[in-house]
C-alpha cells in the first residue's frame, strides 16, 4: 500500500513532463498499457499532493510492483 501523500505521476520519457496522477501504482500501470504508451511514459513517485512537489525514481519494490501490474503473466 501507499504511504498518505505519496502518489504515481505518469510522464514523459524524454522531458519528465506529467500526464496524469494516480494513488496507486497499479493505476499508473493500467493508465500505460491501456494507451499502448509503453516506450513514451514512464512512472515516478511524488512525494506531497501540490503539483510541485518533487519527484523521484521508483524503488526497488515499487518498480517490482510496477512490472507486475503491467506483465502479469510474467510473474505466474
């Protein structure tokens, strides 16, 4: 689960730019395959809700968890 503040920020490849904000991991995950934008989004964490809040590669487990929601079958 999610720490309170912390949220997914779907973006860009190339300039880091947002395209969407989610609670979950999962839904940053669905967000991606359903728009088949594998190979120009990416996912970071983004510690605080304001807009400006700085934000960060996943870790470890986050991007596990990333991989897992978008190639389930990987992982059976």
């Amino acid at each position: 689960m999610s720490r309170p503040g912390l949220r997914y920020v779907v973006v860009t490849r190339q300039s880091n730019l947002p395209v969407q904000h989610f609670a979950t991991i999962e839904g940053a995950a669905d967000k991606i395959v359903r728009e088949r934008a594998l190979a120009i989004w990416t996912v970071l964490a983004q510690e605080g809700l304001e807009a400006s809040a700085p934000m960060r590669k996943l870790n470890l487990a986050e991007r596990k968890r990333l991989e897992k929601a978008m190639f389930p079958s990987l992982f059976e």
